[in-house]
C-alpha cells in the first residue's frame, strides 16, 4: 500500500468490515430483495458515515446496533431516491381507502376467515413467495414501515423517529400496508386455497 | 359506534400502540356485531405472526472480492479526503 491514512484511523474501518461486514452485507440483501450490488455500495456508504461520525458513537448500544441503525438510514435514503418523491408524499397525503370501503366506511368486499397456522404458514414456500410478490406491490415507504415493524419488530417509537414521520402518519402506513396485504394474500393464496379443498 | 373503516384502522393500530380505554371498548363493541372486521382481525394477526425476521445469519457473506473492493474503496476515498 502506498501511504496509509493515519493508520489507526484506517485500522479501525478495517476491524468494523472484519467483524460486521459480513453482517451487514447480508442485513442489506435481505431488505434489497437480494440486490448484493446495492448491498455493497450501501455497506460502504455505511462504514464511511460510520467513520466520519464514530466520535458521536456512545458505546450506549453495541456497535453493531450502532452500525445497523446507519446502514437502515441508508436504505431508507436508497428507497425515497428510487421511488419518486411526490410518490412518497402519495403514500401518506392520498387516502385509498375508497379501494377498500365504500363512502359509508362498509367493506367493499368481506374480508373471509383464513384458516391456517401461522406455523404451516412461515414453512410454506410458494407462501413465502407470494408473500414477497405482495410486499413488492407495496409503495415504498409503506413497504420500509412494514418490514421495520413486523419483521424486525422495531418499536413504533423508533421507526418514527428513524424515518423522521408522525405517529399519525405511521399507524396510517401501517393500516394501509396490512390492508393491501391481506387483500393481496386473500386473492392469490388464501382464495386459491378455499377453491382448491 | 365505529365503521368498518375506522374499526379496521383501530384493530391495525392496536398491533402497534396501546389503544385507550375508549377505543378499545369501541373496537370491541364492533367487532361483536361485525363478522367482517372480526375475520379482518383474525387475518393480520395471522399476517403478523407469519412474515418472520428475515435470516441475517444466513449464509450469504461477502465474496473475497467484495471484501477487498470494499477495502479498496473505503481506503481510497479515505485518502482523498
């Protein structure tokens, strides 16, 4: 190597790849549905943010939480760019809910019993795909919200403050992520399902 | 007395907040007269005890390559800076 930036500086980014590049590679193929180039560029972006601001690091969380809180950060940064942002302002400003329910706030098509257990369900690969497929039909920032609060069990508190919305705005995104869902996953599974027993 | 539309947003929030008093007993009164909003209920409880987290240790990890393109990269800009 030719010179070295002071090398303790550099040693430090290097440990942090050592011992959570792997990590986060893999935390960002998952929320990229697999998009490893994507995957990599943001755990670069990552770990320079992360080395321009490590004297605001605590040591309050560990550092891997630490890590993992930027790299979120530049996920949701990487979504808001590639969705338009008028887009974005569509998730929370345009209601859709005369998609589910009528101007008396009457379902416009009864939601049905699903029987299955959540067990089968999570084993379930052509589930499993139909899952993702509905999750990719999801506008961005509700797709961020949900993936944050049911997969990665964040607290609402957190991904609000995360993702700079309202409490308001979150529980809308939420409602309006779980009722496409469920419409979608009562179309192409839990239907097909009844018509095939 | 709620409609189905606010009874569905009340059921949605009550998997992420704490409802007051007065908007669970509203929730409740709903859905003992509405077999819809009851199976819609059901149906995201079973969509949230079904998407799981997803396997971060799985075994995708960076290639060699990524791994020192990365090294190279941060190291560069690093320099340059």
């Amino acid at each position: 190597m030719a010179h070295e930036p002071a090398s303790a500086e550099w040693q430090r980014v290097e440990e942090w790849i050592a011992d959570h590049g792997d990590y986060l590679y893999r935390f960002a193929c998952s929320r990229l549905n697999g998009d490893r180039e994507t995957a990599l560029d943001l755990v670069q972006e990552t770990l320079l943010a992360a080395w321009k601001a490590h004297h605001q690091y605590q040591g309050s969380s560990s550092l891997r939480t630490w890590l993992t809180g930027i790299l979120k950060h530049k996920i949701i940064d990487h979504m808001r760019a590639r969705s338009r942002m008028e887009k974005l302002a569509d998730d929370v400003s345009n209601d859709p809910a005369s998609d589910w329910f009528g101007t008396d706030g009457h379902w416009h098509e009864s939601p049905k019993t699903w029987s299955a257990s959540p067990e089968a369900l999570s084993e379930n690969r052509d589930f499993d795909n139909i899952l993702k497929a509905c999750m990719d039909k999801l506008p961005p920032l509700q797709a961020q919200v949900f993936f944050f609060r049911e997969m990665d069990g964040d607290s609402s508190e957190d991904i609000c403050k995360n993702l700079s919305i309202s409490p308001s705005n979150f529980h809308v995104l939420m409602h309006r992520a779980r009722l496409s869902l469920r419409h979608c996953l009562e179309l192409h599974w839990f239907g097909q399902q009844r018509k095939n027993s | 007395m709620y409609t189905c539309k606010q009874a569905s947003r009340i059921a949605s929030d009550a998997l992420d907040r704490k409802l007051t008093w007065y908007e669970w007993l509203n929730l409740k009164l709903h859905l003992a007269i509405c077999a819809m909003c009851r199976n819609f209920e059901q149906n995201i409880h079973l969509l949230a005890s079904t998407v799981k987290k997803p396997d971060d240790t799985a075994a995708v990890t960076l290639s060699a390559d990524d791994r020192e393109q990365l090294r190279k990269n941060i190291q560069s800009i690093l320099e340059n800076k």
